[in-house]
C-alpha cells in the first residue's frame, strides 16, 4: 500500500469454511479519517471480513493491507495499531469502571503518568467520571457500551474497528454512541464498522453493502441511493391491502409497504413514476400521494431484490 491515506486495502478476499464461501472477492479501500460503514443481513459475512482485516482470520484467498501491515504476513503489525469492539466486548464486571480502563490501558503497553493522564481524559469525553467508581457489572447496556469503547480506544488507535457495537442496545443510547464515533472521528481515527441496522448508514461517510458474502456496492449514502434511479411515494387510499396487491402487479413497481394508514411505494427506472401509481389505482379514492425521501434501506433492499432476481434466473436456466 503506498498511499499514505489509504488505511484499509483489500484486494479480492474471500474466506471458505469447508464447502461454504463466508466472504467472496471482496475489494475495497478505507481513507483515513472515514467512518465507513459495511452494511447487510445477519451472516452476510460482514464479521468474517472485519476479522480478516483485523488479522484474526487468515483469508483463503486475496490479499490485505490494514495500517501498513499485510493482514497475511503481520497480523501482530494490525493488531497493536487498532482498536476492535463487539457487541460482546468483555468487560470485567467485578472491575470498577476506571479499572476496566486502567486494565485495557496496560493491555496496549501505556504505563505511568501518561496512562492516568489517559484514563482522565477518557472519562471526561465519555461522560463516564460519575461513574468511575462504579461496578462494571452494574451499568446499564447503553453504560457499558460507552465504558467498552472508551476502552478500545484508550491507546488512541489510528484505526477502529467496531463489530455490530449497538446490536441490542435501546434508540437513545445508540444515537449517543454515534456522536461518540463522530467525535472519535474528528480527532483523527479511522472507523469502519459493521452494522445491520440500515438508519445507521446514514451516519457513515461511506458504506459497502454485502449480501450473501459478495459485495454489492460502495460508496457514500447519497451515490448509493442515485446510482439505484429510486422513486418513492407515500399513499393514503381505500382498501389498501387490495391497493397495494394492484400496485405490485405494475410495471416499474418494486416495494409496497405498509406504515399505520400509509402505504409507501418504491418504483426504479421509471420515467413517470406518479403516472403509474396513478393509473394502477384507477377506481381507487386517493386520499394523498406525495413523493418522499429514498433511503439507504430503500437502495440496498432494491439491490438484494435484483440479486435474488439474478440468483433465481440462473437457477431456472441451469
């Protein structure tokens, strides 16, 4: 890797288990002070990539380069220049909070003044120092979130990876912790994480979306959603079940959802989108129908369809 902004390359990837391809010819590269985003379904394969990366498992095939390290040849390189988090970070709960931080301080090698300095400076930017006394296994999950990041990132690590860090935890504190990967970012480390929850892509600069162990696409939200040519509406009509099984029999029409009262409507490559809805629910008492906003979920479920599509045509065909 010879760009010095280039915190992550990776070239071709893939990892077997037996019969199983985990991950699949997965290229892409992280600049640094990204927060990048890999998004798809529970076993999609986004864990086995981000453990690759991280040095913990070797590759069947493809190379890597993580920090100036090759993920094949110097996977101890990776490691004492990262921060790593998952959702099942241990942290020791009969340990006090400034403990658990003095502890993972010692891990990567910080001793002295500077590692009291350290776990100061911490609790202060985590709003942990009313809880520096308390017990570990005494907090909150959103509490504990907080305590085992501060702590993977104790060593100010140039790059973070975080391994599906809010799987659990309740809407108020994963937005607080996003604030916190926000301001991490802003003080100069890399972060690439791994999430299944789409609302959350919104909050990363770039994303890569993986599906089935291949990549689908990357780039930022924005590219993403136009690259799909997405036209999404919401209705508020009569019979709307019987509505929404004649929209999805329109030609152009990809997604019909229901929200409460509001049917929400998803077309792709359609020159008159409004005209089609209209002429679908011909007969149908239009109570409002009004275009809104195309979200990363609406671009990646778009591209999952498409891939399901291609997956069963071959089938048929073979």
């Amino acid at each position: 890797m010879n760009d010095p902004n280039v915190v992550i390359e990776a070239e071709h990837l893939s990892r077997r288990f037996g019969q199983l391809w985990a991950v699949r010819d997965v290229t892409l590269r992280v600049e640094r002070g990204e927060i990048f985003g890999v998004l798809g379904p529970n076993g999609a394969g986004k864990s086995t990539t981000i453990r690759m990366l991280c040095g913990i498992l070797d590759p069947t095939s493809g190379r890597g380069s993580v920090v100036g390290h090759e993920i094949a040849t110097d996977s101890e390189g990776i490691k004492q220049n990262i921060g790593y988090m998952t959702q099942r970070f241990s942290l020791y709960e009969d340990m006090t909070v400034a403990e658990n931080l003095r502890f993972y301080a010692s891990v990567y090698g910080m001793s002295g003044k500077a590692r009291k300095q350290r776990i100061e400076t911490v609790l202060d930017e985590a709003g942990l120092r009313d809880r520096r006394d308390q017990l570990a296994g005494t907090l909150s999950g959103g509490w504990k979130q907080r305590v085992a990041l501060a702590s993977s990132t104790i060593h100010q690590p140039p790059l973070l990876f975080l391994d599906e860090p809010t799987a659990g935890v309740d809407p108020v504190s994963r937005r607080d912790f996003w604030d916190q990967i926000h301001r991490i970012s802003d003080a100069g480390t890399t972060v690439l994480v791994t999430t299944h929850y789409m609302d959350e892509a919104e909050r990363c600069h770039r994303l890569a979306f993986i599906f089935r162990g291949e990549l689908l696409a990357t780039g930022t939200p924005q590219e993403i959603v136009e690259r799909r040519n997405l036209h999404v509406f919401e209705l508020e009509t009569e019979r709307s079940l019987e509505a929404a099984k004649r929209l999805r029999a329109a030609a152009g029409v990809e997604e019909v959802n229901h929200f409460g009262h509001v049917t929400r409507v998803a077309l792709r490559d359609s020159p008159e989108p409004e005209r089609v809805v209209r002429e679908a629910l011909a007969g149908f008492s239009i109570q409002r129908l009004a275009p809104t906003r195309v979200s990363v979920e609406d671009a990646f479920v778009s591209m999952v369809r498409e891939d399901e599509a291609l997956r069963a045509q071959k089938a048929r065909a073979a």
